[in-house]
C-alpha cells in the first residue's frame, strides 16, 4: 500500500538477514515516497541482537519493492536473505536515501532510530532494552 494511503508520515520497511559467501550482514529497506525503489542501508549488526546504541551502516544502492516481502536466493550467487522484521513504521523526519528518523514498533523490533550514510543510531537509549527481545530483568 502506498505511503499516502497508510498516512503522510507512514512507511514500509524491511530489515533482512543477508548471508553471503562472506558473511553475514543486515539490509534495511525504506519507502520513499514518490520513488519506485527503496531506500537501502547495509548494517554491520542486527538492531534486534544488539545493546549498542550506534550500528555501522553503509548507503547502498536503492533496491526493489520485492525486497519488502521476499525471502529466498538472491540471482547473480550474492546469498539468501530472511526477513527477520518488517511491516510500517513512523517516519520523523523526511526519509531519504540520505536518512533521517524514525520510530519502528513491531513485534520483533521498537525504538527511535537516526540513520544517515555511515550509521544507525538508536535515540532513546534509556529505553533501549524495551525493544530487545528475548531479554529478561536482572
């Protein structure tokens, strides 16, 4: 569904499992809106797995609206990919393929998030267990 459908500031999103023969790394995938194509950031770590307020990530290339919903062998022999979260989020700010922030709550993933070409940032940190799961109060 479109983002104007859902709301002005409404967003599709994926966050993807991506193993290669290198590795493991993580695809977030945004709407933009106005634009066929997705905004896309590589991150060095899971937002769901991690307790760091700050992930690595790199801009990558805009990919396709398959992205939000697909699982499976990626042509070309560059890996599998598993969605492990995904659904709408709230954008904050405008999104581009620049960045911005956003406010995810999902099941499997809530927070605030700033992204931008080299980063994920988690902004509300005092709160930054309450999106984990799988973790229990000491």
């Amino acid at each position: 569904m479109p983002a104007a459908a859902r709301g002005a500031s409404a967003r599709a999103f994926a966050l993807l499992e991506h193993t290669t023969t290198d590795g493991v790394h993580w695809d977030l995938l945004i709407e933009v809106p106005d634009r066929p194509d997705l905004a896309t950031w590589r991150l060095a770590a899971s937002p769901l797995a991690t307790s760091a307020a700050t992930i690595p990530a790199t801009a990558l290339p805009p990919h396709r609206r398959i992205y939000l919903e697909y699982e499976g062998p990626i042509s070309g022999d560059r890996g599998h990919v598993r969605r492990i979260a995904g659904g709408t989020l709230r954008a904050m700010t405008d999104l581009s393929a620049d960045g911005g922030t956003f406010e995810v709550a999902t099941p499997a993933w809530r927070g605030t998030y700033r992204i931008d070409r080299e980063a994920l940032t988690r902004t509300d940190p005092a709160d930054y267990d309450a999106g984990l799961p799988n973790r229990t109060e000491d």
